[in-house]
C-alpha cells in the first residue's frame, strides 16, 4: 500500500491547511461566543473559498469537481478537522452524497443549486426515540390521494437552522418479509418553507454554530416527485455515502487531535515548574507521548481506509473500526491535553476547554462506540454462528 500523495495532492493539502488558519481560525472565538456564524463572517470565506480554488473540490468530474481520489480527499477531510466546524461550513466543498440521487426535476431544484452554493440541506433521521436504532423510526409519511402526508419529530438535526431543504427518511409503509412484518423507510426532499414544517433550536454545549435542532412535521404535504431514490429504498440510499461519512469523520478527528497535540506540545515545553519545563517530568511525557502514538495509529487507519475505499475493499467492519477509534482518539488527546494545560485548560480564553467539549461528541454522531462495538464483534463473529 502507498499512502503517499503526489506533488500537486500535497499542494491541495498544504494550502487548504493554510487557508483555515489564516482565515478561519481566527473567527473562532466570535463564533464560540455568538453560537452562530455572522453574515458577513459567511459571505467573507465563502468569497475567499471560491477565489482559492476550494469550491466544489469534493465533486466528482462528472458534476464539475476536480474527481479527488479517496485519499486525498480524506486528507483534505483531515486538515477541515482541525477549525471550528461552522466555520467549515461557510465553504462550499461539495455536496452530500445522498443528493446525487436526485433524478430529473430534482437535479435542477435542489441538486445544481446545492452544487452552487445556492441552497444548503439537512439530513434528518435521528428521533426522540430513535437514537442508535434507526430503524425504530416512527415519523410516517402516508400516501393520501397523490400526495404523502408527514407526521413526526425529528432530533439531533444538524444544520437545519440554515438549511433550506430537508432530507428526510421516514416510514412509508410496511412489508411482509419471512421474518414478519418490517417497516419500509423512503427518503424524502421536503422545502424548509413546507406548511407544517417548524425548526428548533436545541441548546448544545458542543460544535457551537453548527447547531442541533428539533424539526416537527405537522401534515406536511409532499409530491411523488420528493422521493429521492425510490420508495422503500431510504436506508439502502443513505447507506451507500455511510462507509464515506465514517471515513471524513475519522479524518476530521484525526486532524483536531493534531490540532490540540500542537498546542499541547508547545504548552509542555515552554511552561515551568520547579526549575524545569512540565515536559521533562514523567508525568506529563508519557502523556506527550501516548498523544503522538494514539494520533499516529489514527492517521494510519484513515490512510488505510481511504486506500481501501480507492480499491473497492471497503466494508462495514472496516468503516466502523476506523470511526470507533478515531473517534475515541480525539478524546483521549483532548483529555490529556485539559491535564497538561491544568486550570488553565479549562478557562474560555484557552481553546482546548472548547476542543475537549467538541471531542465527545465524535463518541455519539455517525453511530455512538458501542454501536461500532456492536457491529465489529457482529460481524467477526458471524462466520462462528450456527
């Protein structure tokens, strides 16, 4: 396996870093303190996005993208890892894959202006009462005339504050299997401006600025044409982008540990005590060092992930390794940095209490640990069953 990137891979990477440290990081404590990003903080780096070269540089060819193979683009995903995540929203990098589902109409009203930047969605799965189980959903859409008709909550919803178009999965039926009956799920395009569609804000402690909602649907009413993908494939059509979330989302931790080990580092080898900088002290090397080690691995399992993906050798157990300790990595290094950093770690005008808030949440969205658990010993225990 070769993990390295070519020259001009590399030159992608280097300067998308460049580019959020020089205009995003600093927006950081404004968007921590407002909890939202300000329109013209959003329009500066979508502007600047675009004059970069950035915009659209997750797209395939065949929608006007530059075709990024896997690895590079979970390297790319790495480096977005390390700024605020609202503030990594304000580019416009690409598309949720789900989206290149649409068909006819769809392309022109929701696809190609999402290409554009024009209009920005949600996804919405997550409930009250489904969290981990998805399939225990019970926001129904039900056919009444030519139309279906939309009752439900939705929980947990990223985005849908600025978002104008929901992407919804919901029970539309029921089909009788060998095993009994089993709810059909269908994806939906439903417009935020939908009578009967209201959003929410939930009060987070976490990625303030990309903010988690409530979204109600009250006889919401909606065409044949907003089905995305066909009626009863919802999570075949969602699962198909599943292995790539996992993967961005391992980068993306991968790329906020290093952000916090930079820090940290910098922090060990310059603070003193006791005549001698915090870093020569055991204590607080082996931290140093189990950080580097931990970071490391993570970094290799993403490389490997990516390749496997560019190789069509991807499958779920992989994908949710990789996403299990990832996403436990970034914690354990934010939690060993609030230690290094002492009281100090702690304080709003330090960004580590931040990156360690920011952190636990990577343990619960795209499926909590112990759903990953689950599935890996599932899976490598499958063969062994009678």
């Amino acid at each position: 396996m070769d993990f390295a990137l070519d020259f001009e891979q590399q030159a992608l990477v280097n300067s998308l870093e460049e580019f959020c440290r020089r205009e995003l990081y600093p927006h950081e404590a404004v968007v921590e303190e407002l909890r939202y990003v300000p329109d013209e903080i959003k329009q500066e780096i979508r502007r600047k996005s675009l004059e970069a070269g950035f915009d659209g540089m997750n797209l395939p060819e065949e929608w006007g993208g530059p075709g990024l193979d896997k690895q590079t683009k979970m390297q790319a995903e790495r480096v977005m890892g390390k700024p605020s995540t609202a503030l990594g929203q304000c580019m416009n990098r690409g598309v949720t894959g789900i989206l290149f589902k649409c068909r006819d109409e769809q392309i022109e009203e929701y696809l190609l202006p999402s290409i554009r930047g024009e209009r920005k969605n949600a996804f919405a799965l997550t409930e009250p009462g489904a969290g981990s189980d998805a399939r225990a959903i019970v926001t129904r859409a039900e056919r009444q005339g030519g139309e279906w008709v939309i009752n439900g909550v939705k929980q947990f919803i990223s985005g849908a504050d600025i978002a104008d178009f929901i992407i919804l999965i919901a029970v539309s039926g029921t089909d009788q299997t060998p095993k009994g009956p089993r709810k059909r799920f269908t994806a939906f395009l439903v417009d935020k401006a939908s009578p009967g569609l209201r959003v929410e804000p939930m009060k987070s402690i976490v990625t303030r600025g990309y903010n988690p909602t409530m979204v109600y649907f009250d006889n919401v009413r909606v065409p044949d044409s907003k089905i995305l993908g066909g009626e009863g494939e919802g999570f075949n059509t969602a699962n198909e982008w599943l292995y790539d979330g996992r993967v961005a989302l391992s980068a993306h931790c991968v790329g906020r540990a290093e952000r916090i080990f930079d820090m940290t580092k910098e922090w060990a080898g310059s603070r003193k005590a006791f005549g001698r900088t915090i870093g020569e002290f055991q204590g607080i090397g082996f931290k140093i060092a189990n950080m580097a080690i931990d970071i490391k691995l993570g970094d290799l399992m993403v490389k490997e992930a990516a390749w496997k993906m560019d190789n069509d050798l991807m499958n779920r157990t992989e994908a949710s390794m990789v996403n299990y300790y990832c996403s436990e990595m970034v914690f354990r290094v934010a939690d060993n940095a609030v230690q290094i950093f002492g009281g100090m770690g702690m304080m709003e005008d330090f960004p580590i209490q931040r990156f360690w808030r920011d952190a636990r949440i990577e343990r619960i969205w795209e499926g909590t640990s112990e759903i990953h658990q689950d599935v890996i010993a599932k899976d490598l225990l499958r063969p062994y069953r009678n």
